[in-house]
C-alpha cells in the first residue's frame, strides 16, 4: 500500500495523522514532523531551496554549503570520531557576549578557524604554533595551551589555571567551564570574560603572525577585562516605562495584544500573552507549553497564539506587539515568504486577521515587552494551557507593578 503526505493529514482539524507509520519512525523524527504547520489546502506545491531564509536557490548559498562541509571534512580528519555536545552549541548562541565574539567561537569549535594546523591540512604548510613553535597550532593550543596564553588565564580576572592533561578539545572546555558555575548570574559572568579573553588572545595572535608584534599577556589582560566589564556594565535592566520609542497613541476601544515566546530547543519552549487596554490596564492572557523548531517559528507561533485569543475575546481593533523584528517586518509589509519555514504561520496569521475591523503590527524592544516575556517563561514551565482573564499570575503582578502599569491586586 502506497501512502501519500496527503494521506497522513487530518483535514478537518489540520493535524499529523501517523498512526500508520509510528513503528518505521524514530521518537525524534516523529517529533519534527509533528512540528510541521499544516496550512490550509490552498495553492500548489512549490519546491523549497532550504539553504536560503526565503527558499530561493542561490548560487551562493550552494557555493559557501559545499566549501563548508569541504572545510569541515578536512579539518575533522583527526577528529572524525568527536561529536560535539548540543549544550555546547545552547552554550555559544546564548552567552553574554557581542555576536562577533559568538559567531568566532562557534568557528574555532568548527574547526574553521585559519590556525596553522587547520592550514597545514590544505596548504602543506607547516603546522607549528607561529609564537612559541613547540607544538602543532590547533584551536585548543592557540587559545588555551600556549606558554604564554596560560599566563592570560592565570592573570585575568577568572584566575584559571590551566590543566593541560584536563583539555580534549575546546568545547569540552567551554562546556565544563559553563557547568561549573552554579548559579545563573556567576555563570553569565564567566561566559562573558571566557569570551572576551579569547577573543583578545586570538587577536594578538594574529598581530604577531601578520605584523610581528610581541605577544603581551599583560596587555592582553588588560584589554579583555575593560571590554568585558564594559560590556557588563550594559546589561542593566531598565523598567519599559523609561523606554521611550515611536509609537502612535493607542485609540480608545483598541486593545494591546502583546506577545512572546520562550524558545529553548526544540522539545521546551513557552509563548506569553498579556492584552491591555488602551490606557494600559492589565486585561487578562496566557501562557502555553510550545515545541518549535527555531526561536523565530516560535515568535511566530506566539503572534498567532495572540490573533486567536484575541477573537476568542471578540476584539475588533487590536494593536499587536511584538519584539521579533523579523515576524512583524513582514506583517507590516504584507510580504511573502521571507523565512520558508515561518511561511505557513504567516499565512494563518493574516488569514485569521481578516475577522478584525482594524489591526496595527507594532515592534517593540525587548524591555518593553517583559510582560509577555514573563508569561512566555510561565508558559515554560506550564503542563498545558493556563489563561487568566483579570487577576495575572504573581509572576507577572511583579512585572507589570515594577514598570508602573496598572494592575489587579
């Protein structure tokens, strides 16, 4: 018996039927097709280039993914057998840091780093480390186990000794190091001067190697500590009644739908949201357990969670909010297929928000959406569906008291 896609879609209510072929599934790949929106039956097939946001084949696209898994295939000779932690990767994408430093450690765990060993591979060149010349120049040498990098360690603000015999690979090392801290707020600290030094250390070493500057731990030190605390300094949470940004006031009658999601990976996440009405009082919301893909099907998913309890309630003129730029970009400009994946959500949304006299798709920054970020962590940390219609959870009382929004006691 043969079996289409077609065959394993519920049309009645848009849902996955794969009873049929459960047993030749594994539990993850069940869990993907799962999280695949099904949209309404209208229109053709179209094909999907998926190494594009907007599904369009480049050739550019083709050419940096085959010299990827080139690069990554040589450089992994030595390695093929090391598979790196997914808590290694959550590690990178969220730590406190600026993304040029993100986006370089997430090169130099991929072995995409020019060290002169990863050259070596290509070029024949030597592999021995530029500054100290006694061992081969991998990633985990250039940062961690040169003579004089262990000197930065040991004199940055950490105090890290570095234990050679301890160190397999550098995301082992990140991965321990994260884990090692208890708390939160210690380990953000440490994420961010880990990240700082190593940027700083591989700077210097590409002035000495391209224009023959000594390597100074002190001033490496010192230069990594300023631009860390610096950076620290930034993340000072300011209430969303100090943040001011363009916006046209609310008319009465319109109510605020504003909403959020709280994406972890793809088996934990939550949406929030929290409605107002146009002199901001506190009307009710919700919070809901979510399973997405990537954060930003997830803002999506939140914005269309927002659109159905606002016609549950019976809203005509809604004002939505929302702090993913991406997703409300593209509800402003009633474009198409932007991102393929968010494309069958985006379609739902502006389908359903013809029920609507009138709406307004409004960005906002993150502190002033804290609210609807309050109840996405609610939504977390919730089995099912938990709504309010007037009193909010204690929670989220706290978060709007302290940015001087009205609230029920």
């Amino acid at each position: 018996m043969i079996l289409l896609v077609n065959d394993l879609i519920n049309w009645g209510n848009r849902s996955w039927r794969l009873d049929e072929i459960t047993e030749y599934l594994q539990p993850e790949l069940k869990n993907r097709i799962l999280q695949i929106p099904i949209g309404r039956g209208v229109g053709r097939d179209k094909f999907i280039w998926p190494l594009t946001k907007n599904g369009a084949f480049t050739v550019k696209s083709a050419y940096h993914h085959l010299h990827l898994i080139s690069n990554t295939y040589d450089a992994n000779k030595s390695h093929s057998s090391h598979i790196i932690n997914k808590a290694t990767w959550k590690t990178i994408w969220k730590m406190p840091t600026l993304p040029k430093i993100r986006h370089f450690l997430w090169r130099a765990i991929n072995c995409a780093t020019p060290t002169f060993l990863n050259l070596s591979i290509k070029m024949k060149s030597n592999p021995k480390c530029p500054v100290c010349g006694g061992e081969d120049e991998s990633i985990e040498h250039a940062l961690l186990l040169c003579p004089w990098v262990k000197l930065v360690w040991f004199g940055s603000p950490l105090g890290m000794k570095i234990n050679m015999q301890a160190i397999t690979t550098f995301d082992c090392w990140l991965l321990h190091n994260y884990q090692s801290y208890k708390s939160k707020e210690d380990r953000d600290w440490a994420l961010t001067m880990i990240s700082f030094i190593c940027w700083f250390i591989w700077k210097a070493r590409c002035r000495f190697v391209y224009r023959a500057t000594p390597c100074s731990p002190e001033l490496v030190i010192s230069l990594s500590s300023y631009a860390a605390f610096e950076f620290l300094s930034t993340k000072i949470h300011i209430p969303a009644s100090m943040i001011t940004f363009s916006e046209s006031p609310t008319l009465p009658g319109t109510v605020v739908v504003c909403t959020d999601a709280c994406w972890v990976d793809e088996l934990k996440g939550g949406v929030g949201v929290v409605i107002f009405d146009h002199l901001g009082h506190h009307l009710g919301g919700l919070a809901v357990v979510l399973k997405a893909e990537n954060a930003e099907i997830a803002e999506a998913r939140a914005v269309l969670t927002g659109v159905d309890l606002a016609l549950q309630r019976g809203y005509k003129s809604v004002r939505f909010r929302s702090d993913s730029q991406n997703v409300i970009s593209e509800l402003q400009t009633n474009r198409t297929c932007i991102n393929w994946k968010t494309s069958i959500i985006m379609e739902e949304i502006t389908w359903r928000c013809r029920f609507f006299d009138r709406i307004d798709w409004e960005w906002i920054p993150r502190e002033a959406n804290r609210a609807a970020h309050e109840a996405a962590k609610l939504g977390f940390r919730t089995v099912g569906l938990r709504c309010w219609s007037e009193t909010p959870p204690p929670s989220l009382t706290m978060v709007l008291r302290n940015d001087g929004l009205p609230c029920p006691h």
